[in-house]
C-alpha cells in the first residue's frame, strides 16, 4: 500500500501489488529473481472465469435450440410426412400385394421379409402389418414371431465372424456402447432381461442385432430375450 499527496493536501491511498523479491547465486553469479504474491497470481486466475461461464451458457443455448429443431421435423414427420408417404406409397403397395398374390405366397413374402430384411438393415414392419391384415392375430403373430427368430439369429452369427472389429468399434464410443455391454454380464437370466429390456426400449434394435455379440452375450438368452422383448411390437403392427 502506498500514500500519495493529492492537490488539497491531503493524503491518497492506493493498492499495489505485492512483489517477493529473492536474491540467490549459483556458481554463474548473482543474479535476482521477481516472483508476485500469491494473493496477485490467484486474482490472475479468477479473470478467465466470465469468458469460461459465458462459453458453457452459450453451449447450453445452442443445446436447446438444437433439441427444439429436432421437435419440430419430428412433429412435421408424424403429423404430415408419415401419413403422407403411409398413405401414399405404402398401403397401396399392400394392397396390391393382396389381390395380387395368394394367401400362401403372402405368407412366403412376409416370412422371408420379416427373416432377411433385418440382417441388410431394412425395416420389416410393412410385412407385420400386411400379415395383420391377411391372416389376423393367431396365424399372423406366430408367423411373425417365427420368422423374427431367424431375422435375430443371422446377424448374430454373422457379428460372431467380425468379433474383433466389433469390439473396437465399441471401445470408440464407450458412452454409447454401455448400453449394448450391460446385455453382456452376470448370470443367464440377467442376459435374458438386459437383452428383452433393450428391445423393448426404443435402441435402434438392427444395431443390436450386429452388436450383442460384441458383449460375451450368449445365444440362449439373446434369443429368448429378443423374441420375448418383440412381443409388443409385433402385436402393434398387427393390430395397426
């Protein structure tokens, strides 16, 4: 702290900052070394605090408006572009597959469709919905849910034959990847829950497909799990 006369005569304080001054020598000479307070280094760094708590605001604004962005093409999606495309492309071509083709046949299409559609990652819920409408619950779901054993069972083996790049692929996105590896632990039972709990939720199931592999998951409970887990979905698209 030091005191300056002002132009009344009276006394000025002002604030300085402390500076350490320590003299030491080595076999080259002396020499002096300036260090400050450490009261002046720790208001140093307290500065970059604003721009810091600024950057995170900014990065919570830009999260937000990119959450609404996604709410938005979603509500266009089901509200306008999904009932358009349904009804403009999709239920034609059903239709056309009925009074085009027999009973048998359908049941051939929808079963090889339901089967392999899966394993070149295409969606089969049309072929659940066609089966809805020509054979009803009984037959449709049992035809359904039999051809879905094979459309899970396939990219399992195949994953089986590129374990090792799977593998490394996972450990790339260990966040995104915790969810696949919790299908992989514990007894049998908590496979075949973590594995009917993943289908039920909505994981992207053609990734898992591939994946579960990946986690040590065995087959039994893997299969058990995922056609236990498909029960609602397949029921959705036959009742739709």
């Amino acid at each position: 702290m030091t005191y300056d006369d002002d132009e009344d005569g009276g006394r000025r304080q002002e604030v300085v900052a402390d500076l350490t001054l320590t003299i030491q020598s080595d076999d080259t000479g002396d020499y002096v070394k300036l260090m400050a307070s450490p009261s002046s280094t720790e208001d140093a760094a307290e500065e970059p605090s604003s721009p810091a708590r600024g950057g995170v605001v900014w990065y919570w604004v830009k999260l937000v408006v990119l959450f609404l962005c996604l709410g938005f093409l979603a509500v266009v999606v089901l509200k306008w572009v999904g009932p358009y495309l349904i009804d403009k492309e999709v239920i034609p071509v059903i239709i056309w597959e009925r009074n085009t083709f027999s009973n048998p046949v359908i049941a051939v299409l929808v079963f090889a469709s339901v089967a392999l559609f899966p394993t070149i990652l295409l969606p089969s819920t049309p072929s659940m919905w066609v089966a809805g409408m020509t054979f009803g619950y009984g037959f449709g779901f049992l035809l359904i849910i039999s051809a879905a054993a094979i459309g899970v069972s396939l990219p399992f083996i195949i994953g089986s034959l590129f374990h090792h790049k799977l593998e490394g692929w996972l450990e790339k996105y260990p966040k995104k990847a915790s969810i696949i590896r919790s299908a992989g632990g514990g007894n049998w039972f908590h496979q075949f829950r973590a594995v009917a709990l993943i289908r039920i939720s909505p994981f992207p199931y053609m990734v898992f497909n591939y994946c579960a592999v990946a986690t040590n998951v065995k087959y039994g409970p893997y299969i058990v799990g995922s056609l236990i887990g498909m029960v609602p979905e397949v029921f959705v698209a036959l009742y739709t």
